[in-house]
C-alpha cells in the first residue's frame, strides 16, 4: 500500500491524480470522504495509524514556525518505524535553499530519517514556477516591482514534482537511499519575467516590500520573514540551481521538465 499525506494540497492533488490508476493508494486528509481516504492529521499523532502502508509519501507539512513543523514531521515518522512502514519518500526543499528561513525544518527532517531504521529516499524540490506568478506578478500597468536584484530563480513546474514523486513512490526500491536535488533547469530573473509578459522590471528594495507586506496584512507573521528570506536568497544568487546537481528531474521523468516561463505565465492567466 502506498499512503500519501496532504492529499489536499497542492501538491498532494496532483500526486494523487498521478497514482489514481493504482488500486494500492490511499490518500491521507484530515477530513477522510471516501473508503481511498484515511484520517491523517499531523497535530493529532492518535490519526497517525500506518498500519499495513509498505511506502509512505510524506509530503511535507507546510509553512508553520519550525518547532510545529518538526513535531509534526517526527510524529509521522514515529508512526512509520512504529508501523514497520517499508519505505519514506520525503519532498524536502532543494539543496541550493540552505539560506531560506525555512529550510531548518526541512534538514531536520532529512537527518531524522537518515538516522531511522526506515528505507528513504528524499526529494529535494526546487521552489514553484507557479510561486513566482505570487511573488513577482506584474502590477496594472505591466512593471514587476520585486527586490530579485540581478538575481536568477531555478523554479519548476509543480506538475513536474508530483510526476517525479509518484514515479519514485510506485517503485521505492530503485530509489533507497537516494537524495534527488529537482530544480528547474532555467534560471528566471525579472528581466526575464517581464520580457515573457510584456512589460519592465523595477528591482525594488527589501525594506520597501517588507513593510509592504506587513501593511497589507494578509500574511500571517511568521510568513513575512519566509517571504523575504526567498526574495533575498533569489536576489543573492543561492537559488539559481548553480550550487546544486543539475538534471536529475529530467532522469526521473524522462523527458524534458516543462518550461518555467510558461509556468509562470499560465499561473498569471489563472489568477
């Protein structure tokens, strides 16, 4: 049986469409619907029941201050070597983001697994194409006003991680022991961003979009310093993909990892 957790997210749904055609997956959620669905719920370790999975899919908690997301991720661990779980598959976050506030939870992680009796494989994603429609989207009149500097972003398409997780889920054992570095192989700084949309690039400073967003009010506190360690790390030049082993997405996929400029360009049309 494969289980593979946050089946509602993003990143969850498009793993589980992937996977649909198989008879052996079940679909962690908090809220289960259907007899494909089983309570999984991170902050209630008495859900964590993983009885008869042989690979779980632990698809990452999400954002939260690093000791929720710790917690929540040794909880399900604990649950997989007290279930005897054969194998983990981790998404993670790219080696090229050590610089990123949130990266912590993420190594944590990675080293709690290393140092389990459990089968792993671990897939370090890069960050969205789609992520970038969010963070460096044009304004009404065509200027993407973002503080990228001159820096570059090696964002994926998120399809493209969902294929490669499901691919790596339904035959584990190819994979133990194996550390994936998936990010995009094009690089995309706002030059290029606006270049694709048809409009300019006015690089902006990290103050001024900080307190931007603090005055909008829509990002909850700890998201603020998340936001702007990115912005930093793009403009710093840490995330262009350079400081990590290229090429191992399209391996996985075995084929050509879909374009991030047009990625980003679909997510701009979608908003």
């Amino acid at each position: 049986m494969i289980l593979v957790t946050g089946a509602t997210g993003a990143l969850g749904q498009l793993v589980a469409t992937r996977l649909a055609p198989r008879e052996d997956v079940v679909l962690g959620t908090r809220t289960p619907r259907s007899p494909s669905e089983r309570r999984i719920d991170f902050d209630d370790p008495a859900s964590l029941d993983l009885t008869g999975v042989d690979t779980l899919l632990l698809i990452s908690a999400g954002y939260g201050e690093d000791d929720v997301v710790i917690a929540r991720h040794d909880s399900v661990i604990s649950a997989a070597e007290k279930a005897k779980v054969g194998h983990v598959v981790y998404t993670s976050l790219s080696g090229d983001g050590d610089h990123l506030t949130y990266a912590l939870a993420h190594r944590w992680t990675e080293r709690r697994l290393r140092e389990s009796p459990l089968d792993w494989t671990i897939l370090r994603n890069g960050l969205y194409a789609e992520f970038l429609a969010a963070i460096a989207a044009p304004g009404p009149d065509g200027t993407i006003a973002a503080p990228l500097g001159a820096g570059r972003l090696a964002a994926v398409a998120r399809e493209d991680l969902a294929e490669a997780a499901a691919l790596v889920a339904a035959a584990p054992a190819q994979h133990a022991g194996r550390v994936y570095e998936l990010v995009g192989e094009e690089a995309l700084g706002g030059a290029d961003l606006a270049a694709a949309t048809g409009g300019t690039y006015e690089p902006t400073s990290l103050a001024r979009t900080r307190e931007a967003l603090i005055a909008a009010g829509q990002a909850l506190p700890f998201q603020v310093p998340m936001l702007m360690s990115t912005y930093a790390a793009v403009a710093g030049g840490f995330l262009d993909g350079s400081g990590v082993e290229r090429g191992a997405l399209r391996t996985l996929l075995g084929r050509a990892p879909r374009s991030a400029l047009d990625v980003y360009g679909e997510a701009l049309a979608a908003a």
